[in-house]
C-alpha cells in the first residue's frame, strides 16, 4: 500500500501571534513566496516515494498549514486535536469535517484536555505503541480516553525544553524501530522510559545543533528521511543505518515553530501486530 500524507499548501500561512519561543521575533516578518516554494520543494520530495492529499487552506488560521497537529490517525479512526491555545482552536473543525468526509471515525475529547494530535502522539515503528509527549501543550490525562479508543499501550514522556514544545520536534521513530531524538528536550524519567523500550544500538540521539536544526522534526516513509537540514555526522549516520536522507530547507516555517514533520499528518497508520516473545 502506498502512504498518504495530508499537507495544507501555505496559502494563509504567516507568523501573526506568539504561541512558541521560536515565533518571538518573526511576527509579520514571514515571506509567503518562500514559504510557497519551500512547501513546494517538500511536497514534491514526498510526492516521489508517497501520495500527498490536501486539505483546503482556510483564512485567519494561519498555522493550518501544520497539518500533523489535526490529530492523530490509526487506521480508520482518528482523534480530534483540542489546542491549547485559542489562536489555533479554529482550526478544528475545518480538519474535523475532512476526515469525517474521508471515511474516518473522528473521536472528540472532552473540553478542556487539551491534545495537539500526531504533534504530541507519535506512532512506535517497531510495536504497537504510542509515544505522548507532554508538558507544553497536550494533557497527559487524555492517555486513557484515547488508549481505549484506539486500543493501545501508551508511554507518556515528559518534554522540559520550551523550544521543543511538541514530541515531533524532537523524537521520530524510524521504519525498523530506530529512534532519532534530542535527549535533553525530556526529563531524566522519561529518558529512562525511552531506554527501557528502545535498545541503545537502535537509539539514534542528535546533538544541540542537528536538534535547533529541527532534524527530529522529519518525515520517515519508508526508507526515505525527509527534514529540513542534518549535519554530515547525523547523516552518515542514518545512511548508516539504511536511510536515504533528503534535506530540503523549510526555513520560513521554522520562524513559526515547525518544520517537514509539522507539515504533514500521515494518512495510513496501521496497527502493528504484537510480537511474542519466544519461549
């Protein structure tokens, strides 16, 4: 089956308010052409190896174009973003109707539990298992309402780091079960979770610079390693591991807070079977 991804093109796009530390500057200091032409460059990239399907832009909800924070997919279900701040909380019903007309059982949670989608909830590679960041801007009370929903195991990992207020900007599980991720963006328990789980020859941790790079906020298909930029290390490194790194600069939305990851919301999330151990 080939993957799909849903992009929203950056027509509206620009930084009109401060939500994170990295839009403080760069209010109306956007330029939406080269934001047009890095979204562009990306969207073709994905386009080789993947399917891209597109949900309308729509005014005055200018970070739109973030799709992964709609919410969180896991094969015919997906669970509804509630945003903690209200400059985004517009967006939610323009990305609740979509999937309802695509076929999906769209799950709401209640008011006031915030949860920032496939932002925060990023699906293991290895096994059936959710990773939750919280701490910024999702609830770690949501874990049981959507564990029951989606019927699935759920490791919450606390983020410590402001610059790195959502999961996808500093964690991304790769295809084979690698981990690439910023080690300092979490506390000391929720780095020994990620130990527990993710044996230390599949971890793949980047250093300060590859992190404000926004190298962990990538897109994996496949084989295919999709972000904005990798130092030479970070990439031999992942070639390393079988990867094929496509570096394509996503510098404008970056004054935003996001980057490739951010940009894109996968469509075909399935269940990972359990594997059992042997006796």
């Amino acid at each position: 089956m080939t993957d799909r991804y849903l992009m929203c093109a950056p027509d509206h796009f620009e930084v009109a308010y401060v939500i994170n530390p990295w839009m403080e500057g760069n209010v109306a200091r956007g330029d939406n052409q080269a934001a047009t032409r890095q979204w562009n460059a990306l969207t073709r990239l994905i386009g080789k190896v993947a399917q891209v399907e597109r949900v309308m832009a729509a005014p005055s909800v200018p970070d739109m174009v973030f799709t992964a924070n709609a919410g969180l997919v896991l094969d015919s279900k997906f669970v509804l973003s509630r945003f903690r701040h209200p400059e985004r909380q517009a967006e939610e019903p323009h990305f609740a109707a979509w999937f309802a007309t695509q076929g999906f059982e769209v799950f709401t949670l209640p008011p006031g539990m915030p949860f920032e989608g496939a932002g925060d909830a990023l699906l293991d590679r290895q096994a059936p298992l959710l990773w939750l960041g919280y701490g910024h801007r999702s609830d770690q009370a949501c874990a049981p309402l959507i564990a029951g929903w989606l019927d699935i195991d759920i490791q919450p990992l606390k983020l410590v780091n402001e610059r790195f207020y959502h999961l996808d900007t500093c964690f991304c599980p790769l295809e084979g079960g690698y981990l690439m991720y910023y080690p300092a963006a979490f506390d000391a328990a929720s780095q020994a979770r990620i130990a527990a789980r993710v044996p230390a020859e599949y971890r793949i941790p980047v250093v300060d610079a590859d992190a404000f790079d926004f190298a962990c906020n990538a897109v994996n298909c496949g084989r295919h390693v999709f972000l904005n930029r990798a130092s030479a290390a970070l990439t031999h490194e992942l070639q390393s591991r079988g990867f094929a790194v496509r570096q394509t600069p996503l510098t404008e939305f970056m004054k935003a807070g996001g980057s490739a990851k951010c940009l894109t919301l996968k469509l075909t999330e399935a269940r990972l079977p359990v594997v059992q151990a042997a006796a």
